[in-house]
C-alpha cells in the first residue's frame, strides 16, 4: 500500500508516518521507543519482513508481559 510499485522495502519516513496512524500508544506503548531505535540506529528504509515481525511480536507481548518475561520498561 505505501511502497514503491515493484519494491519490498518501504522508506523510513513512510514506515514512521505509518506506523503513527496503524499503531497508536494506546494499542501498543512501547511504539514511540520502537520508531526511536529505528530513526537512531537503523537509518535506513523498512522490509516487509520487519514489518510483519513487528505486527507477530506486539501479538504475543500481552502473553510475554503476563508470564513475567517483559523485556521493555
């Protein structure tokens, strides 16, 4: 939907932007941290692969953070 017509990636700007209306704080907290580390250290456009890890991860979060196994503050 926000890629380029024939690319796997989309830019870091659009994922951002994207990821401002997809995943508000009030679905997943910890998203703000998430586009930080990707704006700081990433630098670079988005794969569809990183993107689907990060929509199963914010999945099973509630499952991790209520066994105890929460990594995030």
């Amino acid at each position: 939907m926000c890629r380029e017509k024939g690319q796997k990636i989309v830019q870091l700007d659009v994922a951002l932007a994207m990821w401002d209306l997809l995943l508000p704080p009030s679905r997943w907290q910890h998203i703000e941290a998430w586009k930080e580390f990707l704006h700081t250290h990433h630098k670079r456009a988005v794969s569809r692969d990183t993107w689907n890890q990060l929509l199963d991860f914010i999945q099973v979060w509630p499952a991790f953070k209520q066994q105890g196994l929460g990594l995030m503050r």
